[in-house]
C-alpha cells in the first residue's frame, strides 16, 4: 500500500522537478561557436511538461542560416530525453519572433561582453 501512495506523490510533485531538470539539462547544451549554453543565450522560447512525462520545446536559432541548425536541437532533444522518466520529447524550431541580443539573460551578456 506504502508503494502506491509514493507513486501518487511523485506523479504529483514530478511535473516541476521535471521541468527543472530539463532546465538543467537544457542549460548543458552549447551553440559551437558561442561560449554561452543556449538557455542563457535565450534560444529557448518555451517548455511544457505534461502530466504524463512528455516534454515540448519551442526554440529557435541566433539565425535562420545557423550552421549548427541541424545539431543544437537534436542535442536537445538528446538531452532532455536523458532525463530519468522523460517518455518523449518534441522540440519545435521557430523564427517568430526572431532572436535578438536582448533574448539573452544578463549572464549571458556579462560573459560575452555586452555589459
């Protein structure tokens, strides 16, 4: 009985470290050619994680013409489905609204020199 009750308070308290651990997980992922992971950089648009462990990304690239556009997210996808109880992962390439520098987080910018 003591086993189904655990199940039940992890199905209920797993959907927010969930996404913090996709936070983690999407913060190891480097665009080659910028020192700075690609949560910082503000690649990242959107993450949902739903109830039964499947996870969706909205991103998009520093540009349309990125030569990593193929890599970064596969690496991502990669990545979160690491995750111990991850089911699937979908993640989605956007260009609306297009990046721009002031996407990035204040670390990011404080790394790369623009403040």
């Amino acid at each position: 009985m003591s086993e189904q009750v655990q199940n039940i308070n992890l199905t209920e308290t797993s959907v927010p470290d969930l996404r913090d651990k996709v936070i983690q997980a999407v913060k190891t992922v480097y665009d080659p050619e910028i020192p700075v992971d690609v949560y910082e950089l503000g690649l990242i648009y959107e993450i949902n994680v739903y109830p039964i462990n499947n996870v969706y990304v909205q991103m998009t690239l520093t540009s349309p013409s990125c030569p990593s556009a193929e890599v970064i997210p596969g690496e991502v996808e990669q990545k979160i489905k690491a995750i111990e109880g991850v089911n699937d992962v979908k993640v989605e390439i956007t260009f609306d609204p297009p990046y721009s520098q002031d996407m990035m987080s204040e670390a990011a910018k404080l790394e790369l020199g623009f403040l």
